[in-house]
C-alpha cells in the first residue's frame, strides 16, 4: 500500500478540539481501554487502520483460540454463551470485538490509518489518512505482531521452493503438492504442522525447545487452574526473578513464552500438544535450523531439545497437579476423562530418537516451506525520540513511556502474562488509568478522579 505524503493530507478544522486522548489500534487491548476511558470521562477516539477485528482475519482456516471461552473477557464483558469449555475462531472473535465496539459506543474511527505521530506543543499531532488530529496523549495499542520476521539463520531458498509466513497461512490448499518443512518450533508451528499434517502432508517440522502445556487436568481446563493460582494475570513485577532481584530479570519475565497448548481438539474441549504424539503421527521433529541453501536444510542435534522440553512439560504438569490435589483436599472431586487432554510424554517414557541433521528438499519431496518464525515489533509511523529500546520494545514503566502523555498497551508480558490475551478483561487498563489520569491534570493530592 502506497500512502500519500502526509503534507497533502487535510488539516484539522480551526475549530476542532483538542482531544484529551488518541488510542491507536481497535483490539482487544484499544477497545478495553476505550471503554475505561469512557466510564472515567475522558474524551478520545479510538483510530483502526482497517476494521474492528481485521487482524483475526489474518489466521488460518482452522484457527481456534487457545484460552477457554469461560476465560474470555474484556472489561466490564465475560463470556456468557453456551459454550464455556469451548473455544472460539477467528470469525467468533471478530464477532466479539466487533460487538463489544458497538454495544458500548465506543468511539471508533474505521479505516483511519496513521502516518505519523509526533510532539506537537505539550501534546501529540497524528496525522491519518483521514486528516490531521490533536490530543495531549496517545496511547499505543496496535500489539507487536507487525511485521513477518524471517530466519535469522543463512536462508537462500531455491527459486521453484514455496516460501510462505504464518501470517499468510490459510490453508494446506495454499501450498503445493509434496511435503511440507515447517520452521519455528512456537504456537503457531506447532499448530500449522498439526493442520498439514491433518490434511494428509508428510510434514518436517523444526521446532525450538518449548514444553508441552496440559490442556485440562482433573475436571477443569488448565488456564482456570492457573488463574486461580494468580499466575494468568499476575504482574510481572511479581514473578519470581523479578522480585528476587535476579540478573536482567524483568527482560526475562517479559520475553517468557508460554507453553505449547492448542484450542482444537476432537472433543470440543481443546487438546495438549505432545511431542511425542507429534512424532507417532508422523510428523518428523527436528532441531532448529542451521541453515537453508543450495536446495539443502541443516539442522541441530534435536534429542537434546526435546529432552529439555520434556522435562519442563513434566514440571509444569506437576504443578498443576499439585494446584489441583490442594483445591481438592477441601472440594469433592469428579471423576473425569482428562487423561487424553495430558501430554503423552508426562506418562510415556521416550528416549527420542536421531532426526536428520540434514535433509535435501528435493530428495525428501519438500515442495514448501511454512515460516512459524514470529513477528518484529516496530511502529515506522512513531516519530517520537526516547521510547524504544534497541529491540524496538516501549521503554519505561509497564507501558507508561518515559515521553510524558504516551502509553502502550496489549503487548506481550507488558504488565502481565495476559496483557496480549483476550483473557485479559481490562486489567491493563485499569492499570493504566491513573497514569493517563495523571498526565491529563486529574489528580489532586495523590489522588485521580474521573473527569
């Protein structure tokens, strides 16, 4: 898409106020912090360069979430369907959103790119696509996941080699005929090499050293056990390292992943993605990729990764289980038929097996290679000195910028595990209501009051 210079955009009109706040970006992150602004009186707009939802669109066909409906929530809105131990698709999503947007009112400006956001005074100017607009703060809500990243290993495909992001996946249709190497060993690998292979593809999947998560353990989905541990939605200033002091420890709390977990699953209820049960559908594990040229991938030694993810996903379905033998000793337990929703290699001793370190793509029939390897955080259109670290992530206090009236919110482990989840019904917000409130001259003797 090719913008037009800025300087032919229309201005604002003479009269036209001065806003108290602009959000940028209408996820679930903008539109819950929208909605808190809105109970508090401050007067904003919410700027959304597509539509409402647009970027949900932008999963694949079989796409579900990964936290239980019963967990979704936005602020002042829980789940309420029919449905709580399911889990919704893109399409259900935008749904949400979109009526959450129009159910509260919510000042929305559809198909307003911005270009460009800089000091202007003692507030901000953001020129759209749609004019020149003026508030005395921003608030940054367009998430992280901008821009495809690309290996960052020696990668020089062949030119008859399908190449193809995540972010552009829909479905194995897409895709040539032959097998398929998928690279990048997150959520979404784990998960496109689980579709490919669904579909009948021999699938090679490269995959980085990450745990297994357990769906549901003893009558309750593994994110109600969580949540009822605070760890969901606990604050990362709280996490272990942090509050210990550790070594660049809130660097990493904020980069933490969380375990692979999938929202499909033959039952209706989700599914854990095991390893082990990767590798007995056929799926072929390898390390992490060295490199791709000449027609030829090489690969590390993958036993030494899956080892290391098996033992942790073992831990992690320990705590679990001990969160549950706690609740129980006080509650009546139900029997249950979790056990299929539990990694196989929780219960299954597995002494990985030797993978290729390297594979001819022609010889093995790989026609396509799937890139699951993530997404650069960047904002081209911010134009504002001293807010960025040199990994283009917000500096400052939990999304408080140290540039006085600019804010982020929605991104991954920004002030709590589900800051960048729809689970996160608004704590953010109220998080950072008094800051804003602050900036905006609504405080008096330590205290912030609505306007």
């Amino acid at each position: 898409m090719t913008f037009p210079d800025p300087t032919d955009l229309p201005p604002s009109p003479p009269s036209a106020p001065v806003l108290d706040l602009v959000i940028i970006g209408a996820g679930q992150a903008g539109l819950s912090l929208s909605a808190v602004l809105q109970e508090a009186g401050v007067t904003h707009r919410v700027l959304e360069s597509e539509h409402v939802g647009a970027s949900w669109r932008r999963r694949w066909d079989s796409f579900q979430l990964n936290t239980a409906n019963m967990t979704v929530a936005l602020h002042g809105c829980a789940y309420a369907g029919d449905d709580p131990e399911g889990f919704m698709s893109a399409p259900e999503v935008i749904a949400l959103l979109r009526g959450y947007a129009n159910q509260r009112a919510l000042p929305v400006t559809e198909d307003c790119t911005v270009l460009r956001v800089a000091r202007a005074g003692d507030g901000y100017a953001i020129k759209t696509l749609q004019g020149l607009i003026h508030a005395r703060a921003v608030v940054v809500a367009t998430g992280e996941y901008r821009r495809a990243r690309m290996p960052r290993v020696p990668f020089a495909p062949a030119a008859d080699l399908a190449v193809l992001h995540s972010g552009d996946y829909r479905t194995p249709r897409q895709l040539p005929e032959g097998a398929v190497l998928v690279i990048g060993g997150g959520q979404s690998g784990a998960q496109i090499a689980q579709d490919l292979r669904a579909s009948g593809r021999e699938v090679y999947w490269s995959l980085a050293t990450r745990p297994s998560h357990t769906r549901r353990l003893r009558g309750k989905d593994s994110m109600v056990w969580w949540d009822m541990a605070g760890r969901i939605h606990q604050h990362v200033s709280e996490s272990p390292g942090v509050r210990a002091g550790g070594p660049d420890a809130l660097r990493k709390a904020r980069t933490a992943e969380f375990p692979l977990i999938s929202g499909k699953g033959p039952t209706g209820r989700g599914s854990s993605i095991s390893l082990l049960g990767m590798h007995r559908q056929g799926i072929t594990l390898l390390g992490r990729l060295q490199q791709l040229c000449d027609g030829v991938a090489r690969f590390a030694d993958v036993r030494p990764q899956l080892r290391t993810a098996i033992a942790a996903t073992r831990a992690e379905y320990a705590y679990l289980d001990s969160l549950a033998s706690a609740y129980y000793a006080a509650n009546p337990e139900p029997r249950t038929d979790d056990a299929r929703h539990i990694p196989e290699e929780v219960y299954l001793d597995w002494d990985p097996p030797a993978s290729p370190c390297s594979v001819d793509l022609h010889t093995a029939g790989i026609r396509a290679v799937v890139l699951a390897t993530g997404f650069v955080a960047e904002w081209p259109w911010l134009a504002v000195e001293g807010v960025l670290d040199a990994h283009g992530y917000p500096l400052g206090e939990f999304g408080v910028s140290p540039q006085p009236g600019l804010f982020f919110i929605g991104m991954h482990n920004l002030q709590r595990m589900s800051s960048s989840f729809l689970c996160n019904g608004g704590r953010d917000a109220h998080d950072l209501l008094p800051a804003i409130l602050a900036h905006l001259g609504r405080c008096t003797a330590g205290r912030c009051v609505p306007g």
